[in-house]
C-alpha cells in the first residue's frame, strides 16, 4: 500500500513513507545490524513505536529513532511471552492514536512471522500498512556457514519447513521431504530435531545425508554443528546446540566444511559419537 509522504519520507528515489496511525511490518533480518535494508533502516528512523520480536538484538534496535517507544513482544518455542492478539491490539492501540508504529520482525514478516496474520488484522480495521522485507533465516544462515543453498550439483529445489510444535511436524508431508537433490531449511526445529531425524529416516532419507545446524546465524556468537542424519539428534545433544538455531539439511549442508569463512570451523560429531558411528 502507498503511503502519503510525510516528513520523515526517505531520500530521493524511494517509495517508503512511514505516515502517521499506518504501521510498518519491517524483516530485521537474522541479527547482523549490517544485513538491514535501507527502507528497513529508513523505517526505523522515522518509528514513533517499534514493537519488536525477542530475536531482534540490540545492534538493530540501536539504529530506531532516539524517541521511540521500543516495545519487545517477542515469542520463543513453548515460551509465548505475549499473546498475537495483544500485539495485534497493541498495533490497533498506537496506529489509531496517530502514531508511526513499525513492527520489527526477526527475519523476514512472511516466512513464519505471521505477518499475514497481522496485515489481516490491520486491514479489518481499517489501519494503512506497508512491508519492509527481510533477509530470511534460511538464506542468512547458510551464506555465513558457507552453505548455498541450491547447487547444479547437489540440490535443484529448497524446502523451508517450520517445526515448533507438534502439530507442525505432524502436518508435513515427510515423503516429499525425503526425496533426494534438496535442501530442507527447518525452522524453530530445535526441540523437534529427534522427531524430524525419525520421519525423515523413515520416509526413506539416507542416513548419510549431510546436515548442518547454525546456531545464531550471523551473529557474533554464531557456532555451526555439523553431521548426518543418521546422529543428527545426538549430536545436537552432545553440543547442546540451542535456539535459535536452523537446521539445513541435504547434500549442499557437507560444503559447510569446505567453504565456512565466518567465525569458526563447523564442530562434528564428538569422538565417542564418531566412533559408535
């Protein structure tokens, strides 16, 4: 939607214009401050109110107008520290009291951050909006652990796949996501990952597929754990590999090991895993 210019409008040449009672779904990306986008940026500097998710560091939200009002309405896997609706009433709340309110969303709003849920809401009662994308998980974190995440060699599709709850993993389609020459990025799968290893066994996925967990992709902290399937679980566990964390899974996962150029090697499976290997 085309928003009237107002005197917080970008430079010359953009179409980005945050007007007062709209808001804004902004993708921040996976963490680097440096992967925004410049409406993103923009964005952030003309918010009167930024509500934004847990993901979201501090590097980012650094860069929002000194003035706004910073509002963290974060969700983690089994930790639902606000609930959609009262974040969707706390958009109707400042949108309807004139403000510039910017929704700052880990990743990109469209690829499981409910951002369509919310330009629903927003539409229904009658409040302007705008999106900003994102740099999504999948493709952040594979760059920075040196992953791409389709080659004419190994992977000719890419699966994004989400695995919070068990109703998620429930509801894939584990066949389709067992073929061969793919790459599955798994989202929110950390506490799921000895279910995922199970499914995708059993839907006939080789053991010897390679896999690679990126934990805190592109962060200053981030650590890359990798492995095949066959002890994807058990080697998380021996890591103690946390959220946040995705999971990218296929033959593309074993050139993390070759082609790593951000922080650390990738770590592989411990030596008493390896040898009961």
């Amino acid at each position: 939607m085309s928003l009237p210019t107002s005197a917080a409008a970008p430079a010359s040449g953009s179409n980005l214009a945050l007007a007062p009672g709209s808001v804004t779904l902004v993708g921040a990306g996976p963490g680097d401050p440096g992967l925004l986008t410049l409406h993103a940026l923009r964005a952030l500097e003309a918010a009167e109110v930024v509500l934004y998710d847990r993901l979201v560091g501090p590097g980012v939200l650094a860069l929002a107008n000194p003035q706004a009002l910073l509002v963290e309405v974060g969700k983690s896997a089994g930790n639902h520290s606000m609930p959609q609706e009262d974040i969707h009433a706390l958009m109707l709340r400042h949108a309807r009291g004139g403000q510039r309110v910017v929704r700052l969303k880990g990743g990109d709003p469209f690829v499981f951050g409910r951002g369509g849920e919310e330009l629903e809401f927003l539409r229904s009662h009658g409040i302007p909006f705008q999106v900003v994308p994102g740099i999504t998980a999948a493709a952040a974190c594979a760059a920075y652990s040196g992953i791409p995440l389709t080659h004419r060699d190994h992977a000719q599709s890419l699966r994004l796949v989400t695995a919070h709850c068990r109703d998620s993993v429930d509801a894939v389609d584990w066949e389709s996501l067992a073929q061969e020459r793919q790459t599955l990025a798994v989202y929110m799968g950390v506490a799921a990952l000895e279910q995922l290893q199970q499914r995708l066994l059993a839907a006939g996925r080789a053991p010897s597929t390679p896999f690679a967990l990126v934990e805190n992709g592109s962060r200053p902290e981030q650590r890359v754990v990798s492995g095949t399937l066959a002890g994807l679980a058990q080697i998380a566990r021996a890591h103690a590999v946390g959220s946040p964390a995705l999971l990218i899974l296929g033959e593309v996962a074993a050139l993390a090991g070759q082609l790593h150029w951000y922080g650390a090697p990738p770590l592989g499976a411990p030596a008493a895993l390896a040898r009961a290997a």
